[in-house]
C-alpha cells in the first residue's frame, strides 16, 4: 500500500542492492536465533550457506557485468525472450526467485521435516521475497505485472525446488524404511520443541 500511497521515487538499482543488504543480513540474525546459532549447522549446512551465498553473488555479479558491458549479440536473445514473455505472458520471473528463492524455501522445508536442519536454507528465501517489493516500486511496471511475476517465479521455482529434492535424496538420502528411520532417530534437533520457548 505504501507504494500506491506514497509514489516513491527511487533510484531501483541502487534501491535493489540495498534491500538485498538489509533483507539478508535481518533474516541471517533472525535464523541465527531461530536455527540455534552457528553450531546447529554441521559441516553439510555450512557447504549449503557456501554454495548458496555464491549462487546469489554470482548471479547479482553476472546480472550488473551483462547490464553494464553485455555485448549485444549476447544480451540481445535475452532480451528479446524477455519481450516475448511480457507481450505474450505479460511479465517475465525474476531469475533469483526461480533459481534461488523458492527453491530454497522448497528444499529448506524439507531438510526442516526430515532433519530440522533447514533455517539456514530457508534464509535464502529472501531472494524469493524482495523482488515483489522491486516491482512493486518499479513506476513502469503494472501490479498485474508484478502478480504475474511472482506466480511465474513460485510456479517454476517449486520445480527447481522438487529437481534439488530429488538430487538431494538420490545423493545423500537413505535407501529404504529402516535407514530412514535411523537418520530420523540420529537427527540432531538444535531446536526446542514446538511449544517451548526458543
């Protein structure tokens, strides 16, 4: 509401950075609570924040190196793509949802339910969550525009999110019941109970 009330104008690329910032180092104090601190995260965990924080800088790297030195012949069949989508779909998802935002809210819930291990995974989520409130500021994009992008994003990205599931188990995951319920015995629950006090 505070966008159709107020109008803001802002500079949205550096409006961009600067959420991300803020969002990510808010939600990495808040998972740093909720998840336990630092030692509820095991060596597999601290490889999944590793890789995660590289998706997310290689990908907002790659974006301003294409933004500001792409050569045309490559950035060109990306843009005409986008077009194509915004004139026939009517908006085009932001590639940090699909690719890193809500696969990782996906996959973070089920390292959740299997291992309740998965607060730091979600925390990539932000990715997922910031790019409404980016169009939402945007002044030439639509609401509906906006609506669709993230429906688009959610759409794909519960299937990147399934895809990393299923590499997840076939990699690392427990052949049959009883090696199930093992993992499920040796989990290590950082966390109290659902009804007591964190």
């Amino acid at each position: 509401f505070a966008t159709v009330g107020f109008e803001p104008q802002v500079d949205r690329e550096r409006f961009e950075y600067a959420t991300l910032a803020v969002g990510f180092a808010l939600v990495l104090v808040l998972v740093f609570r909720f998840g336990a601190g630092l030692h509820g995260l095991g060596r597999r965990g601290f490889l999944i924040v590793v890789v995660g924080s590289l998706v997310l800088a290689l990908t907002l790297a790659y974006a301003e190196l294409l933004r500001r030195y792409g050569i045309s012949s490559v950035v060109e069949p990306a843009l005409d793509v986008v077009r194509w989508s915004r004139e026939n779909l009517r908006a085009f998802p932001r590639p940090i949802v699909v690719l890193l935002g809500i696969p990782a809210l996906v996959w973070g819930v089920h390292m959740r339910a299997r291992r309740r291990q998965g607060w730091w995974v979600c925390a990539f989520g932000v990715a997922a969550t910031l790019p409404v409130a980016h169009s939402l500021v945007n002044p030439q994009g639509s609401f509906l525009e906006a609506a669709l992008q993230v429906t688009y994003g959610v759409v794909l990205g519960l299937v990147v999110g399934y895809l990393v599931i299923r590499a997840d188990l076939a990699l690392t995951g427990p052949r049959g019941s009883r090696a199930r319920a093992a993992e499920e015995a040796a989990a290590h629950r950082p966390e109290p109970s659902r009804f007591r006090s964190l």
